[in-house]
C-alpha cells in the first residue's frame, strides 16, 4: 500500500480551485452569442428539396414513426407527381434514418435548432415549409459533399483561438462586468 504525505491532495485540490476562480468565466450569451454547430448536425427540421425529389416514398417507408406523408399522382412522363410531402417535427426523434435512406439526395437533416412553437400543429411542415431558404439550411449528416461547405464547428474550449483552429473570436467580458451583466 502508498501512503501519500498528509494534505497534497488538498493542496492540489485548492490549486486547482483558485486556477479556475481566477480564469474569466467559458460561457456564452446566448441567444446573442452563438457557437458555430457542428456540420452534421440532426437539427430539429428536415430540409427537402423537390427537384430531385421523385416521389419514390422510401424515406416514408424508413421512419420507424410514420412521421412522412406522401401523397402522388403519376405524370405525363409516367413519373410521380409529389402533391403531398408533410413531416410532423412534432413526433419526429431525428434519427435522420429517412435521410440515409433517400437514394436520391433528395431529403437533408437541417441545420437549424430553434423551432420552438406555441401549438402542435404548427411542427408539420408542408411541402413549401420544408424546402430550403435563407433560415432553414441542410447540414451535412449523410452527406459528405454539403459537410465540406460548411464551416468548422467551434467548442467553449476554443473560445480564444483562432477560426483556422476550429475556434471562434467570442470578445469575452471581463469577469468583473460579466458578472455585474448577470446580476451576480
Ligand atoms: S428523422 Fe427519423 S423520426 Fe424523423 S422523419 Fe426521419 S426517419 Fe422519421
Ligand atoms: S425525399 Fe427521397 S426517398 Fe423521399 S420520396 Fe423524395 S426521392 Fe424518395
């Protein structure tokens, strides 16, 4: 057995307390700060872009919620004709399986993670709430091309490095005034 002398592990206890006590505070100030997230990210939407979108329904097929309601008619070309395409975000776990199954690129997990809503029905997204726009952006879960186009995440840990590092410039408070800004 080892006996260590008595105190050094409250002494390194201590030192390490008034590391931290003196080191200005790792927090953002969300919502006005925002970290950049991570590129693959499975927000809570979906994105579906209906120009490669064929109809096919293997997306519905895959949610193990039957989250997808597709309905269709066949073209003039004897194609499907998408009439109906509505995701209920409501009861959906983004488990990005219907994503993954979509052979056509067609159907991406979103970016965004604010999607917040007072009442249920407004979570299902139509057809022309689901396609892409300014706010609602594919991430690149299951799909390596679109992660290259996005930008590094970046992580509290790295607040001060620089973007090439995966950091992010955040222009910290000093403690003082943060904690004046937080009503501590
Ligand atoms: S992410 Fe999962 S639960 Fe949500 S619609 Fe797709 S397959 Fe269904
Ligand atoms: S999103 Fe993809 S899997 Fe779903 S119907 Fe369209 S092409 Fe088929």
């Amino acid at each position: 057995m080892r006996f260590e002398r008595y105190g050094v592990g409250i002494a390194k206890g201590m030192a390490l307390t008034l590391r931290n006590f003196f080191r200005p505070p790792i927090t953002l100030q969300y919502p006005e700060d925002k970290l950049v997230i991570s590129r693959r990210l499975r927000g809570n939407e979906l994105v579906w872009y209906p120009d490669r979108c064929t109809g096919c329904a293997t997306c519905a097929k895959s949610c193990p919620q039957g989250n997808i309601e597709i309905i269709t008619h066949v073209g003039d070309s004897n194609n499907y004709v998408v009439d109906k395409f509505e995701v209920d975000t409501g009861r959906c776990m983004f488990c990005g399986l219907c994503v993954e199954s979509c052979p056509y690129e067609a159907l991406f997990m979103g970016l965004g993670y604010e999607r917040a809503q007072y009442r249920r029905g407004q979570l299902v997204l139509s057809k022309e709430e689901l396609q892409p726009s300014d706010i609602r952006q594919p991430s690149g879960y299951a799909r390596p091309k679109v992660e290259q186009t996005l930008p590094r995440q970046s992580l509290l840990i790295n607040w001060d490095k620089e973007k090439e590092e995966g950091g992010q410039k955040l222009s910290p408070l000093p403690m003082r005034k943060r904690r004046k800004g937080n009503g501590l």
